[in-house]
C-alpha cells in the first residue's frame, strides 16, 4: 500500500469551500487509526500537491499552521473559498457541520476501487 498516494488521492476530492478532518482522510484511505501520518504526509509534502489548507484537526481546528507560510494563510485561503473561520479559545476553527466535507459512500468505494486499481 502506497498510503501517500491515496492520501493525495483523497485528498484531491475535498470539495471546493469544504473541509475535512485529518481522521476522516485516514479512514478514506483504510487506515482509520492514521490521523498524524496524514498530518505528517501533507506537511512534509508527501502527498503531492494538494488543497492541504482544507484540512483540519477532528475539532475543526485549524492546527496546521506551521505548515504554511505565514500563521494565517490557512484561514486566508479557506474564507477565499467562503468557508467561515471563527477565532475560539482554542483557535481559529471552522464548523464542520457547515462547512465539513460529507462524503457519501459511492465517493467512499470509488476511492476503494481506484486504490485497487492502481494496486495501492
């Protein structure tokens, strides 16, 4: 299995304006205990060139920062695409129940199908 690659793959279909949870790219890619891995992917750029602003942490926290080149270029880049950002105590944070990517199960098993095609 090439974890890396399906996490560039699914990544590449959050949709525009949405966002996703780093355990929900785990789960999508088979491996739902593998939140950090996919933190650790997008942040040394191990999955490709991909939308990683979209993603945040299980709370909708935007906890990449240090991933980006400045503070709040992830904020920045998620309200260009019209996805509220609010500041909480814990940080900035997008609500997930607006603006969470709800990906269906069709979506689900053709990533399957595609990571079985691809023999990854």
């Amino acid at each position: 299995m090439d974890f890396y690659r399906r996490v560039e793959l699914v990544c590449r279909q959050i949709p525009y304006g949405k966002a996703a949870t780093y355990g929900q790219i785990a789960l999508l890619c088979g491996m739902p205990k593998h939140a950090r891995q996919v933190g650790y992917a997008l942040r040394t750029g191990k999955a490709g060139e991909v939308c990683a602003y979209r993603v945040v942490n299980a709370k909708g926290i935007l906890s990449g920062a240090a991933s980006f080149d400045t503070p709040d270029q992830q904020k920045l880049l998620l309200e260009a695409e019209g996805v509220l950002v609010e500041w909480t105590p814990e940080g900035y944070r997008v609500n997930l129940k607006e603006s969470g990517w709800k990906n269906t199960m069709e979506e689900a098993e053709a990533l399957r199908a595609r990571f079985e095609k691809e023999e990854i």
